[in-house]
C-alpha cells in the first residue's frame, strides 16, 4: 500500500517543491477517498488543515461555512466541483479548494 501510494505522489510531489499542489492532487486523493483508508484521512487531513488556515487568515470573513456535517461530505463536493470545473486540474489546490468550497457552502444565511 504505501508503495502505491508513493508511486501515485511521487510527480506531484517532485513539482510540488516548487509550484505546491494543484486540482488534480485534490482531485485523486478526494477521489478514492471512500475506497482507501489512507486516501481517506489524507483527504480529509488536507481539507481540515486548508478550512483552518483559511478561516483564521480570514478573521472572521471566511468566503465558506463548514459544520460538521459538512466537513464529512466535502471531500465529494470537492469531487464532484472539480470534475464540473477541469480546468481547476492544473490551478492551485489553494486557489480550487477556495472556490469549491465557498460555491458548495457559502455562509450566507447561516449562523
């Protein structure tokens, strides 16, 4: 197992040193997520720590709202949005992550 999953990281790492992660990074690790345990925590570690990031850089003005329940499905709206959007592939996770996030659970109405 960590073999494959080397294999499956290991140009997007290479690029990675220089450029960070994009779409397509997301897009596989969310992907499997419900199929491999470890894409599953990696997907979910890497979503957790962006929503962290984004909200205290934020200060309060985060562009999208996470409850609970949202944080388990968002793996597959993140899924779901990308495929809608491929030229998400080659932009910036960051950048994909933001809009994904911000149409799929938009803060507007909420508390």
């Amino acid at each position: 197992m960590s073999v494959w999953l080397g294999l499956f990281f290991c140009v997007p790492a290479q690029a990675s040193e220089l450029h960070g992660k994009n779409g397509s990074v997301i897009l596989r690790m969310c992907k499997s997520a419900d199929k491999v345990k470890t894409l599953s925590v990696m997907c979910h570690s890497y979503l957790d720590g962006y929503i962290d990031a984004a909200h205290h850089y934020s200060k309060g003005k985060a562009a999208f709202c996470l409850d609970a329940r949202d944080r388990n499905v968002a793996p597959g709206a993140l899924v779901e949005w990308i495929d809608a959007h491929p030229e998400s592939l080659t932009q910036p996770a960051a950048e994909v992550m933001q809009k994904a996030l911000a149409e799929r659970f938009p803060c507007k109405g909420r508390k």
